[in-house]
C-alpha cells in the first residue's frame, strides 16, 4: 500500500500560523538558485538543483554547454599554472628557497616581466609570470 506524499504534508495546516517568507515556495528559491548558479562556475551544482526540481535526469543544452566551457577553461589553467605548481610540489626547491642566503638562488625580472628563478644547484630555470600566477589562484580559489 503505497500512500502518497500529499498525505504527510503539513503546509495547509502550518502555513497559517507562519511569516510569509518561511512559507514561500520552495520551487521558486531553487530557480532562483539556479539563475544565481547560471553566472558562477558551479555548473555541476546548478545542474543538480535543475535535475531535482524538475524530477528528470537530463540538464538544459545550455548548462551542458557551459560545463564544457568552464571545464576547458579550468584545463587552460591548470596548464598555465603547471610551472608554479610543479614548483612549489618540489621539496628541495621549497627548502632551497627556504634557506637561502644570496648564494644559490638568483630572482631576475627580466624585460618579458615573468619572475625568472633560477637555482644554482638545478640547471633548469623557472619563469613565472602575471599568467601563471593569476591561473594559479583562479583553478585554486
């Protein structure tokens, strides 16, 4: 016997004793969500508020579409922001950075203004720049 879920709500009988802003609709907050949704990066969330609202599994074209967008974009980023990354993961190089004493490290701004670091005892030189360190903390944040 299966009973519906018209027969557990309680609204009829609550909302007269309640502020109007504790009954307002839940479907309209989630649309609303989902406009505020549409204009940040958190697709994959707007998709969810989308999916259950409309009780169906399928998402809009248009959220589809901006999902690839934004997870194109957050690739490019995250391969712009690989040399800082790369790094900042190497342990010795943190501990050089660390320890040095104007021996063996050499900082240079150079005319391309990318921040080139260079260590004496790596023979690779590191360049980071305006657009590695922007794309570092947009994939971050």
């Amino acid at each position: 016997m299966t009973q519906s879920k018209e027969n557990y709500d309680l609204t009829p009988l609550v909302a007269p004793n309640l502020d109007r802003h504790l009954v307002f609709p839940m479907s309209r907050i989630l649309k609303f969500k989902i406009e505020l949704l549409n204009q940040t990066n958190m697709v994959d969330y707007a998709m969810d508020i989308h999916k259950s609202l409309y009780n169906t599994e399928d998402a809009p074209k248009d959220m589809v579409e901006r999902r690839l967008e934004v997870v194109a974009r957050l690739k490019s980023l995250e391969e712009a922001a690989a040399p800082l990354v790369s790094f900042l993961l190497n342990e010795n190089a943190v501990k050089e950075l660390r320890a040095d004493k104007k021996n063996n490290l050499h900082i240079c701004l150079k005319s391309d203004n990318n921040l080139h670091i260079c260590l004496k005892s790596d023979i690779r030189c590191i360049q980071i720049g305006p657009d590695q360190i922007e794309a570092f903390f947009v994939s971050v944040c």
